[in-house]
C-alpha cells in the first residue's frame, strides 16, 4: 500500500467514523443474539424486555464486547509492522 492510499484511507475513515461505529454496533450485537438464540443452553435468557430499547441494548454489548477484547485488539495493533517500521528493522539488520 503507498502512503498516498494510506493517507486517503485515513481521511476516508475519519469521514466514515460515526458511521463506521454505529455499523460495528450493530453488528456485534446482532451476532450476540443470533449466538443466544442458536444456543439451546441460553435460550432461557429473556431478551424480549431488552430488545425494547434496541440502542441502549446495541451500546451495551458493544461496550463490554470492546471491555473484553481492547486489550487483545491493541495486542494485535502492536505486532502489526507498518511500512516504515519494516523498513527501519531492514535497515538495522543490514548495518
């Protein structure tokens, strides 16, 4: 990826952001109570009273999903290399 489409991907998300967060919001949560209803052993779980407010129960999941995963995700982030870090290991490995 060339640091232009980098740059323009960045700018493109910043412009997408609270869209993005909302579809993500969504997403996790429907896929929790698909996983609910799916799972026999759960399906004694109410949801009827929570799905009544449908925003208030999406923030919810998606808070304690984030809770729960942020520090595996920022793992993750820390042993991505970008480009330029690659590039200045290369270099030191061949002084």
């Amino acid at each position: 990826m060339t640091k232009n489409q980098e740059k323009k991907i960045k700018s493109l998300i910043d412009k997408y952001n609270e869209i993005l967060l909302i579809s993500m919001r969504l997403a996790v949560a429907e896929d929790f109570v698909n996983l609910i209803v799916l799972n026999r052993e759960d399906s004694s779980f109410e949801l009827s009273n929570l799905l009544q407010d449908k925003e208030q129960f999406n923030t919810f999941v998606l808070k304690e999903f984030l809770k729960k995963n942020s520090s595996s995700v920022v793992e993750e982030l820390k042993n991505m290399d970008e480009p330029f870090v690659a590039a200045k290991r290369k270099r030191l490995s061949n002084i």
